[in-house]
C-alpha cells in the first residue's frame, strides 16, 4: 500500500506540473493580443490573466467531468496509466512551447490518456463516443466559429467607427481589448485547469482514493487552479511572440473583436462540458480578425506550421503515453526510468531554450517578414471588406503589387496558400 500510496503522490504532483505547463503554453491564447497591440504592458498582462485563471477555476466541473467520467472507462485504469499519459501530455508541451507554436495543451492530454489508456488495457477502455462528439468535432468547429464571428465582428467595428475620431477609438477599443482579454483569461481557467482536475480525479478513483462517479474535491480545484495561475505569470513568451506578432498584424480593433469571440465560444463549450482547445479557438479568431480588415494580412506559413503541430497533437502523445506506459509495465523500475526521462527531458528543452532568450523586453520582436505576399483567401477577402477610415495608405503598402498586376515577374500569390 505504501508504493502505491507514492505512485498516486509522483501522479498528482505530475498532472500539476503539467497543469504548469498547461498555464505558461496558453497564456498567449488570452494575451497575445492585448500585449502585441500595446494596450497592457506584458507583466501587467500576464498578472492579470493569473488571477482571472485561478478565479475560472472555481467557476465550473463540467470539463473535469468529462475527462474523469467520460473520455476511457475507470475502471481497470491504474495510476501508472495516468502517469505515463501525463508524461506524452508534457514533453509535447514543451517541445512545442520551444519553437514557438501555440498547439493545443488540451488535445495533447487527451492524446497522452487515450494512448495510455489503449496500450494498458486495449481499444475499448476509450470511449468512441465522446472522443467524437466531445473532443475531435469542437477541435475543428471551434476555429472555423471563432474565426468566422471575429472576421465578421472585425468588419462591424471598422464599419461602426468609420466616422469616429481615430485616437478616440482606439483608446476605447484598447479598453475594451483589456476587458475581453480578462474574459478569456476566466474562460480558460473555466476550461483548462479542469482538464487537470478531471485527470487527478480519475488519478484518485484509479487509486482507491474516490468513489467511482466522484467530483473533484475542493483541494484539487484549488491545486489545479493555483498550478495554472502560477505556469500563467511566468509567460509563455515564446507563443505570445507568435500569436501576437507572427500569424498576422492586429489593430485594437481587430483584437478586440478576436477575444470577444475566442471567449465567447469558449466560456459556450465549457458549459456543455466540451474538453475545448482554447488555443485553436483563440488562434482561429486571431486569423479570422486578420482577413476583417481591408488590405490584412494572414501569414499563412506561419499558420501552416500551427496547423500541422495541431494536427500531430494527439497522435505524438498518444504514442509517448502508450511507450512510457509499456515501460512503467515492468514495474517500479520502470516507473522510476519514465521519471527520470521526463525530468531530463524537460531540462534539456530547457536548456536549449537559453540559447534564445525570448521574454517581455522582446516578446514584441516580430522574427516573420516584414511583408508576406497575400495569398488567395486574403486577397479575396480583402476585396470586398469595407475599409477603416484613413486606411488609404495603409491598404497600398500591404496589398502587393503583383495581386493587380498579371504581366509581372514575380511569383503567383497563390502560392503562399
């Protein structure tokens, strides 16, 4: 009983430090934006969004629910399941948080806990259904919503404030960005710090600890809520260059409209219990606020990376989880090598991120170039969006030569899409 009273201690410190991980992965989901426009200074920025993580937490079970209830059955699932899906869960954090790419923190711990899950106890301990209708269809509505209702809010609010004085409204939208960046700050300590709820619950029912059916105890929501806060302060400002800076060029209104409909459909799927990405949400609203705006430019390279790194999420820790599972099946030695391979590993990332320090006196570097020719979507977007007031010259520098020009040298825009 002692050894197994320590692999569900190693299980829960492991599932915070995730939901460390979890906390400075997704900060640029809430301030990305608000940082690259200038409208919060970023340690202000990332302060408040600790806060307003931590408050989220309390808010609601539902997300935790559905991972500890809902995604693999409960039973015949032990602690060194969980373990080793935790450990897949991590290392692709980290290695993602390292070249900048803002992938889902959710998916890779749903990928880590359904490869763990299969190679301990087979294809049926998962659940098909959920996986399906709770996991898989929100990941690739969730974008495509957010960014449609942000490209379409991004045009009312240039078209609203066509007649407004320019200062005047940017100083309001700047306030204005401040606020939504408060809402999705709760809204993603709503939905992600429950994600670590629901895996020490069902961490605790593996154990003998809980009652199968059981929510999670007030210790683990404040836990959880106290490891993503702390994760949050720290910055992940790596993926905030990256949000912020290298998908595209944000103006406080464009941001604005972005945070308002990443949070809106964010807090909406937490109250249905859907496990969310709020990265792919927040990263759909931000390219959907970028082609709102007349002569806006998407870097689509950029974006294409984001998208094959979200794509290979739940396969890579799947098969991390399901490899560190095999190895924890050996015994206590085993469990004992899968720790040691997840600390050095996370010391390496480390290190190697010391060769290129990127923190808040240079989060708002921009390492994409300076113009990225428009591609097909953008420039027809970008044809028939009504332009903001004073935008003449703007439009001009942005929209490339080539896109009117046919006889021209230069490559097709086409193929940057």
């Amino acid at each position: 009983m002692e050894s197994f009273s320590l692999i569900l201690a190693i299980v829960v410190v492991t599932a915070l430090a995730f939901d460390f991980t979890n906390g400075f992965h997704d900060t640029a989901n809430a301030m990305a934006t608000t940082i690259s426009t200038g409208a919060l200074k970023p340690k202000v920025a990332v302060a408040m969004s600790a806060v307003l993580n931590l408050v989220g937490a309390f808010l609601s079970v539902e997300v935790a629910n559905t991972i500890s209830k809902g995604l693999v059955d409960e039973t015949g699932i032990r602690p060194e399941v969980i373990f080793a899906a935790l450990v897949g869960a991590i290392l692709w954090n980290l290695l993602t948080w390292l070249v900048g790419l803002p992938s889902s923190s959710s998916h890779a711990l749903m990928g880590g806990l359904i490869g763990a899950a299969v190679a301990s106890a087979g294809i049926g301990a998962v659940h098909g259904d959920v996986l399906v209708t709770k996991v898989l269809l929100p990941a690739i509505a969730a974008p495509v919503v957010a960014g449609v209702a942000a490209m379409l809010a991004s045009r009312l609010t240039y078209t609203l404030g066509r007649k407004a004085d320019g200062k005047a409204a940017a100083k309001g939208y700047r306030a204005g960005q401040i606020a939504s960046a408060g809402l999705v700050s709760l809204a993603h300590g709503t939905n992600d710090a429950q994600k670590t709820m629901g895996i020490i619950t069902l961490a605790l029912v593996a154990g003998g600890a809980l009652a199968p059916d059981s929510d999670p105890p007030l210790w683990v929501i404040l836990s959880a809520g106290l490891a993503i806060a702390l994760g949050t302060y720290l910055g992940g400002w790596r993926i905030i260059r990256t949000m912020g800076k290298g998908l595209t060029d944000l103006q406080p209104q464009q941001g604005f409209a972005a945070q308002t409909s990443a949070a809106t459909v964010i807090l909406a799927s937490s109250h249905l219990g859907f496990s969310l990405s709020t990265t792919h949400s927040v990263s759909g609203a931000v390219m959907g606020a970028g082609l709102g705006r007349k002569g806006g430019v998407v870097r689509w390279s950029t974006a294409t990376r984001m998208f094959v790194a979200w794509g290979l999420t739940l396969p890579a820790a799947a098969l991390v989880a399901a490899l560190a599972e095999w190895v924890c099946g050996f015994g206590d030695w085993g469990t004992a090598l899968v720790a040691v391979f997840l600390v050095a590993s996370s010391a390496a990332i480390w290190k190697i991120s010391r060769r290129e320090v990127v923190d808040h006196t240079n989060v708002n570097g921009d390492d994409a170039p300076e113009t990225e020719p428009a591609g097909v979507v953008t420039t027809a977007i970008a044809a028939v969006t009504p332009p903001p007031a004073g935008a003449a010259e703007e439009l001009t520098a942005t929209i490339p030569a080539q896109a009117t020009a046919p006889d021209s040298k230069a490559p097709s825009a086409t193929t940057t899409v």
